[in-house]
C-alpha cells in the first residue's frame, strides 16, 4: 500500500455517481463529526486532503481516496445529523443503500465511533445493517486523546457489550498522537490483500 501516492478520485452525490467496481474499497462511516475525516489525513499523512470542520455534515458526498493502483479508502457522508432536512437525510440513505447493497468491491467497513460516547441507536442501526452486506468490520473508538487510560478499556469493553463484538475488533484512535494508526493501516491492508 503506497500512501504517498493518494488522490481523490471521486466525489460522488448520486448513486450513479458511486464506483461499484473496480480497484477494492475499504470505507469509513460514523456519524457527523466522529472524525472520519481527521482519521483518513492522519491516515494518508495529509493535513487537509479530507475537509475537516467544526461544522457537522461538512462531508456530504461520498469521496473516494485511491491509493495506489489497487485500493480506494472511501469516506462516507456522516449520519444522523439531527438538523438536516428530511430531503437530505432520504437521499443519504438511498446513495448508501446502493453503495452498501450494489457494490462489488467493498472489502472492509470502519465504523468509527467517539470513544467518549456509547454506541447510538444509529451507531447499532448501521452496524446491523452492513453486518450481513460487507465482509469484514473494524471499530475505531475516536479522539482517545480525550479520555484516559481506564476510560478507554472502560469504552472498549462497553462497545463490544453493546455491539455484541470482540474486543478485538476494536481499535483506539487519536488523529492528535497517531495512537492506532497502524493497527488500522495493518486491517486495511490485510482485508484487501
Ligand atoms: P463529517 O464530515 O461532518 O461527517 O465529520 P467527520 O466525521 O469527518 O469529522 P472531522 O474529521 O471533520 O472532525 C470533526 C471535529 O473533531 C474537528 O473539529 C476535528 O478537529 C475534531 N477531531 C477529529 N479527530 C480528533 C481526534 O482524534 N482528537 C481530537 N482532540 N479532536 C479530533
Ligand atoms: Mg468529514
């Protein structure tokens, strides 16, 4: 995986917009300001290749990020942004729909969730609806920066309660220190090998 070479390739509003083939894909959902963007520049080494806001629902596309000749990382539009319009939150779903539903490539989803926070019933809804649509799941608990030690043992164990997963399919983050970064880096390249 050459993270030098990284470009994005697409941006994509609508579904036919999606690439549903092609070079493999590892995508990056959680809701609105989990920090799926942060992650992705920390990821690539990058200050502000992926828009960054205060803002929620700054990331309304979906944008793809390839990688080298062979692999996209795809940053998916947060959900469950209470304020969006109802018109903008059908077309969200309907574009993930598709993208979850028709896609040929999609080998990995990492669903980020922030480490100071339980999982929320959007958190379980998407979980339980990609569980069956994509083959491998990591779970990346953000901002760790913000929490100390013993919280996040506490967040670990209380996700993988909630979620009903290993504890080894979770992963802390901070896109402040770098923690975890390569453990992400390493499922990523392992699940699109
Ligand atoms: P949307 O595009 O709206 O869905 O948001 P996003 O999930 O892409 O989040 P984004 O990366 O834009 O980050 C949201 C806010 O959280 C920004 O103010 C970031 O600086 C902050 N943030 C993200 N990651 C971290 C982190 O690891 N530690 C700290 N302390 N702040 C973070
Ligand atoms: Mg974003």
């Amino acid at each position: 995986m050459d993270l030098k070479q990284v470009t994005l390739e697409r941006t994509a509003y609508l579904p036919d917009q999606l690439i549903l083939n092609g070079a493999l894909q590892v995508a990056f959902a959680g809701r609105s300001n989990v920090g799926k963007s942060s992650l992705l520049n920390k990821l690539f080494n990058r200050r502000a290749l992926a828009k960054v806001s205060q803002t929620p629902g700054k990331t309304q596309s979906i944008n793809y990020y390839r990688v080298g000749e062979k692999l996209c990382f795809v940053d998916l539009p947060g959900y469950g942004y209470a304020r969006a319009p109802k018109a903008e939150r059908d077309r969200w779903k309907k574009l993930m729909d598709v993208f979850f539903a028709q896609n040929q490539v999609l080998r990995g989803l990492v669903h980020l969730i922030d480490i100071r926070h339980e999982p929320t019933d959007l958190d379980v809804e998407l979980h339980e609806w990609t569980l069956p649509l994509v083959r491998n799941h990591l779970y990346v608990l953000t901002k760790s920066d913000k929490v100390k030690q013993n919280q996040k043992a506490k967040a670990i164990a209380d996700v993988a309660a909630q979620l009903e997963i290993r504890r080894n399919q979770i992963v802390s983050f901070s896109a402040e220190t770098g923690e975890g970064k390569h453990l992400i880096l390493n499922w990523v390249a392992e699940v699109a090998a």
